[in-house]
C-alpha cells in the first residue's frame, strides 16, 4: 500500500508513518482484566440485568458541530497493490491542485515479511499562481482578486491570465492580464470583483505561460446579506367567499433572492407551522436548548418541514434528527446532566430535563439514542427528583419536569410523583410545571390527580414567575396544550377539561397573543409547534379554491409555498366552503434598506481603534492593519437576561486567531477595561458570536477582540445586534458604516 498525505496536515495531529515491525514485534504490556458478577444483579424495579457506566466527558467532544469549513485537503491512497516479477510497483499518483511537500509512506507485507518506509516529495508545478480573495462578499461590495505568481523553473516569458465569474459574483473589468516573467521572477495581478446577489458565485482563472504550460484554477465565493433576516407574520380568518391574493409585490422590499412567503390555511385555528418551522431552521446558533428546541418539532411535523427544502445541505428531516442527537449528547456531562454550551459547561438542571424529554420522544419514534448516556441523564435526574431540599422556584419548576421525564421513559415512580405533588400543591411557579407534573400522574394512572393539576396549570397560565426555565406565558399556553393532548390519550376515559375549560379552547387565546409578538424565542416556537401537532382535525371539511381550481376538501391545515413564478403571475385563494377558515402569511427576507439603529431593554455600541488605543478611521484602514474590535453597553431593565452578541463582520476583515505563536491578542492590550466574563464565544469566519449572563451584578457589558485588514476593496460594515434569546422584545442594534481597505503595494 501507498499514501500521499500533505505533511502540513499530518504534523497538525503529529501522524507517526505506519510501522507493522513495530506493531508486530515490538515489546508489549502486560495485559490486566476485570471479572465481575454485578452486570448479573437483578434490577428489582426494572427486572432487568444492571449496568455498569464508565468513562464520559471526552474533552474532543467540545470541538464538534462547529460550521462546516471547506477545505480541500491532498490525501491518497493506493489500497493493496502487487508487484511485479521483480518486485516492483508503479503507482500513478493523481495529484490535484497542490504545491508544497507530501509524505509518501508504503507498506509491504507477504506471508512471512513486513516491512515500511516513508519519503518526502516536493510538488509544485514551474509556474506558482496563489489566488487571494475575501471569505466573503455582502451585496453591493467591491473587493480584490489578486494573483501572486512565482517563475519556479518555467522560461522567461509572457503569462497570461483570464479570469471569469458567475453566479452571485460579478467582475469589474474585463477580467484579462498580460505579465511579463523572468525566470526565477515574481510578478503581481489584480482584478476588481463585486458581490451581485445573495447566493454562491465562482471565480474561473485560466492561465498560459511560455513553453505550453496552462493552469485552471476555479473559486466558490459566498455572497452574504450585511444584515439579518426579517419575519413579519399576518393572520386572520376568511369568511366564506373572501378572497387572499399576492404576487411577486409582496417581496418587493427584499434584496432579490432573499424573499420568501409561505401561506397556511387551516379550518381551525392555525399556529403558523411553517412559519415557524422556517425561522427555527434558520437559526444560525447551536446552544443544547436551540438544538433541541430545532430538531423536537421533525419528530411530528416533518411532512410539512419538507414543504421549502431545508437549508441545512438538503439533509432530510430523519438525518437531521439524528444530527441533532448527536449534538446534544456532545453536550452532556461526565455526571449525566447537560451544560448549555459544551460538555465543559455548569449544569443546567431544566435543560438536562428537556434534553431528556427530546431524546425519550426520539427513541419512541425509532431513532437510535445511545443507551449509556441517556441512562446516565435518566439518573441524574432521578436523584434531582429524591432530593428534599429546595430553595428556589426554579427548582420546583425542574423536578416536576423530572418527574414527567421519568414517568415518560417508564422509569419513574408513582410514589416520587404523588410526594412531591402533595408537598408543593400551591407553589408550583408555573403552568408548565403543574401541567408537567399532571401529564406524569396521568402517565401512572393517577386521573383525579392529574385533573386537579390541569386546573392548577389553568389557573396560572396568565401569570409566571421570572424564572430561568427559558420560557413565557406563550410557551406555558402552547405546553398546556400539547400535554393536555397527550394526558387525553393517556387516559381515554377522562373528558379534556380541568377546571371548567377545555383546553383546546386556549388555543384561540394563543393564536391571538403569537400574532401580537413581533419576535418569538426558539423556545417558544417549539412549544407552538407541538401545540399545532397536538390539534386534530374538525368535522367540517375545509373547501378552497386555487386560481379559480378546487382543491380537494381537507379537515387538516393546508400550508403552500408559492414558487417566484407562480407569485409573478399573481396567485388567488378563494373560501368556497360555508365556514370560516384560518389563513397566516409568513413573510421573511433581508431587507434592501438599511435597518435604523434599535434599542429596546439594550443599549450597544462598537468602535474600532488601532493597537496603541486611538480611534481607528475606517475610511483610511490599510491592507495588514490589526484593528481592536471594542463592543460595549448595558441593559436598561431590572431583569435577568440570557444574551448573545452577533457582531457580523465587513469583508475584508478576518479575526486575528490569537491561538497561533506569534498572533497578539487582546490580553496584551493594557489600555482595554476589564472585559466581561462570557458564558460562551465563536470566532467564525464572517461573524464573532458572545452569549453572557446580564443581571444584578453586571448590567454593563464590555466585550473586545482583534481582526486584521486582508483584502483591499469598499465594504458594507453590519451592524451589532444584541438580544435576549429568551425574552426577543428586549434587544439592540447599531447602524451600518463603510469600510475602505487600501492595498500595500
């Protein structure tokens, strides 16, 4: 066998070359075993063999479900050749686009013999052409397509060079260069390039240099929108013979390619689920509650998830799941419970409770959820649940959660779940929590018990205490709803109603208040989804035309995304029924005019300035400049706020990785304020992320990092946006500037 691996790579993970000698002959350890009975001990409560569980918290775990990067990394690999009568083998090598050293490490073998070696190869072709560009491009950029050209051992000559573009991206000029080259000489070309649309576009260079030699070399550059999306969402009913109509306008106010209008119709109230679906698709962050908050919604609703084709690779909504499964349990402790970010993290009681009840609803729906670290985080939170003392609300709130965990996954006990409801009858601190608790005596049997508690979750469905269980009063409403569902069947025999209410009744009450929210948590639209997945259908049947068509009748919602050119020729929906019917426009896109400047419970800022602390000009920054990123402000309420911080960067910049040897970073910089303390920092290609706790102690915020001038060009400068995840009224923006980048040269 024979493998040619970039030795650039190998050296990242210090990759020893094969060597079967060693591996056959060398010296071993000793080997040690264990024997033991105790996996024979018969559970007396499950009636099953016990387990034993070693091992966990894996500190490589934390670099997964990082943002794809594509890299093309040069690794071959023969497989196992024969040689010839002389004991010789030729293999060809296919090299792709690649300069620099490879290791060649063989290994040979026969019935009796091993044997290895390792060798150092340079490739490069005569001529070097080194492409550089920015990362990426916002619409209406103008940035630098440079080409660094190295005569290696080619002739003397003239070299030319062509280069095209396509898709998202446009060229300036006429996208030709003629250089003269010396052999040995170095020569520079420049062309000018603008981001078009939104989208992906490529870069197609085409190079001849004297003595036949040509080089092809293509791009992928990404053209990002300089803000982030908007949703706004109508409802309303449509009385019989009423009329819905839109066209291509209603997307006008969109940068083109970015606009989409996803309509529902639906005989009873509607909740918007494609809507919703979209914008929890979309979220670009991957904290355990936003992962589980994305993938809950596909165990139930995946026939109507599939109606826009997913933006994560068209994955389908079943590898989506798993993914999502995996995720989580990167995200789980040594000790069974979950932190919020990595597994490195504080536990988080609630989350490790809903993490469960994602992982218990997967498994019955077949997916394969590993059984050590979901028995693990059943066991943490049984030992929550035995606890006596509590001190806060939130804790209540967690062990009636525990509770119905356990009960779900058939391991709880009755006893645990009559205790502590008798102990904390009136202090329950919100409709979630008594309604959880009520579904777990519904899941044992317990009716009178289980509609004393829905009454108890009625009656605070209107009021919650500022806890940190991620949730408001619409989730609490939606969570009333689902669970209400499943404790019906649960117990066929009981009515669906506790306390005088129905509790499909709420829904009307529900639709009203998610149309009044301008933002949603992703906590809330998981719970809004599985609310909508809840409700079946009515009696009377749904009658709709299209364009002037029937449809045929349905009883369950009916939800469309009309394609750019349906809307461009206008599409009608008529209410042929007798009844009135629920109809909900989503309607998102990047706006083409600027947002203006926003504060609502935040105030932020941002400046630039340079190493020695003065403010940076950005209208004068210079190719290789390192710049101080300064992001500063407070809130201005009394609460508690989980936030994140999304600063998008300009093209043109790259964050300074203050990881590598010679990189500064801002520990260096004696004039910075104390920096606050994060929960959790991304440093991505085209944005920095931070999520901080914001409270009694520390409502001012001050955040800084490096990045550095790469590629000449003028570039949009986003604005930074704060907001609570939890509580998405309260949030912040800034406005948008300029950025001017001069070259060196």
């Amino acid at each position: 066998t024979l493998a040619a691996v970039d030795e650039g790579v190998l050296q990242l993970t210090n990759f020893k070359t094969p060597d079967p000698a060693a591996h056959f002959f060398g010296k071993r350890k000793l080997g040690v075993a264990v024997r033991d009975l105790y996996g024979r001990l018969i559970d007396g409560k499950t009636k099953r063999c016990g387990h034993i569980r070693s091992g966990g918290g894996d500190p490589s775990l934390a670099t997964k479900g990082m943002p794809p990067v594509e890299v093309k990394i040069t690794s071959l690999f023969s497989g196992v050749v024969e040689p010839d009568a002389n004991g010789i083998v030729r293999i060809p090598l296919d090299i792709p686009d690649f300069a620099g050293r490879l290791r060649l490490m063989a290994v040979a073998f026969d019935a009796a013999r091993v044997g290895s070696g390792e060798t150092a190869v340079l490739v490069r072709d005569p001529l070097i052409a080194q492409g550089s560009f920015p990362r990426f491009l916002a619409p209406g950029d103008e940035g630098r397509f440079s080409v660094a050209l190295n005569n290696l051992s080619g002739p003397a000559g003239e070299v030319s060079i062509s280069l095209r573009a396509e898709g998202s991206v446009a060229l300036q000029d006429a996208g030709k260069r003629t250089i003269q080259l010396a052999k040995g000489g170095s020569g520079f070309a420049e062309f000018a390039i603008k981001g078009a649309e939104t989208g992906v576009g490529k870069l197609h260079m085409d190079l001849s240099a004297p003595g036949g030699f040509t080089l092809n070399r293509s791009w992928t550059l990404g053209v990002r929108p300089a803000q982030l999306r908007t949703v706004r969402r109508i409802s309303r009913r449509m009385k019989p013979g009423q009329k819905a109509v839109y066209s291509q306008s209603a997307l006008d106010e969109f940068v083109a390619g970015t606009g989409e209008l996803l309509l529902g119709f639906s005989p009873r109230t509607n909740l918007d689920v494609p809507g919703l679906l979209r914008e929890l698709d979309r979220y670009p962050y991957g904290c355990l509650e936003q992962t589980t908050s994305r993938a809950m919604p596909l165990l139930y609703v995946s026939e109507v998830a599939g109606i826009w084709g997913a933006d994560d690779k068209g994955k389908g909504n079943a590898e989506r799941v798993d993914g999502a499964i995996v995720r989580i349990l990167e995200m789980q402790r040594p000790d069974g419970a979950f932190a919020l970010w990595s597994s490195r993290g504080r536990a988080e009681p609630w989350l490790t409770a809903y993490a469960v009840d994602f992982l218990t609803r997967a498994k019955a729906k077949g997916f394969t959820v590993p059984a050590t670290p979901y028995l693990a985080a059943l066991k943490w939170l049984e030992q929550k649940v035995r606890r006596t003392e509590r001190k806060e609300r939130t804790d209540l709130a967690v062990t009636a959660y525990a509770i119905y965990d356990l009960a779900a996954a058939g391991v709880g006990r009755a006893s645990d779940a009559r205790y502590f409801a008798g102990r904390v009858v009136d202090q329950l601190p919100s409709a979630t929590a008594a309604a959880q608790l009520a579904t777990a005596l519904a899941l044992y049997g317990e009716a009178d018990q289980a509609r004393f508690y829905f009454g108890k979750a009625l009656a605070k469905v209107n009021s919650r205490s500022d806890l940190r269980d991620y949730g408001s009063q619409v989730r609490d409403m939606a969570n009333l709803i689902a669970l209400g569902a499943q404790t019906a069947t649960a117990l066929p025999n009981v009515e669906r109603d506790w306390g005088g209410r129905n509790l499909f009744d709420l829904v009307d009450e529900l639709a009203t208040r998610q149309s009044q929210r301008k933002y949603l948590s992703t906590q809330e639209q998981a719970s809004l989804i599985l609310a909508a997945a809840a409700l079946g259908g009515v009696d009377t049947p749904m009658q709709l035309t299209a364009d002037g068509v029937a449809m045929a009748p349905s009883n369950d919602p009916l939800y469309l995304k009309p394609s750019k050119a349906r809307l461009a020729k206008g599409v009608e929906f008529e209410n042929a029924g007798s009844a009135q019917l629920w109809h909900t426009v989503t309607i998102s896109g990047i706006p083409i005019a600027q947002a203006p400047p926003e504060a609502e419970g935040f105030a932020i800022s941002r400046g630039f300035y340079s190493l020695d602390g003065k403010p940076a000009e950005l209208s004068q920054v210079r190719q290789n400049d390192v710049l101080v990123v300064m992001i500063e402000g407070e809130a201005s309420t009394m609460l508690d706020h989980q936030a994140l911080i999304v600063d998008l960067l300009p093209a043109g910049l790259e964050i300074e990785n203050a990881r590598l040897s010679d990189a500064r970073s801002t520990a260096e910089m004696a004039w910075l304020p104390k920096l606050s303390q994060t929960v959790h920092m991304q440093y991505r290609d085209d944005r920095f992320v931070a999520a901080l706790d914001i409270g009694d102690k520390n409502r001012e915020f001050k955040l800084a990092y490096l990045v550095r001038a790469v590629t000449p060009g003028n570039y949009t400068v986003p604005a930074v946006h704060i907001e609570d995840m939890y509580k998405p009224q309260y949030r912040a923006r800034t406005a948008m500037r300029h950025l001017s980048v001069s070259s060196r040269r």
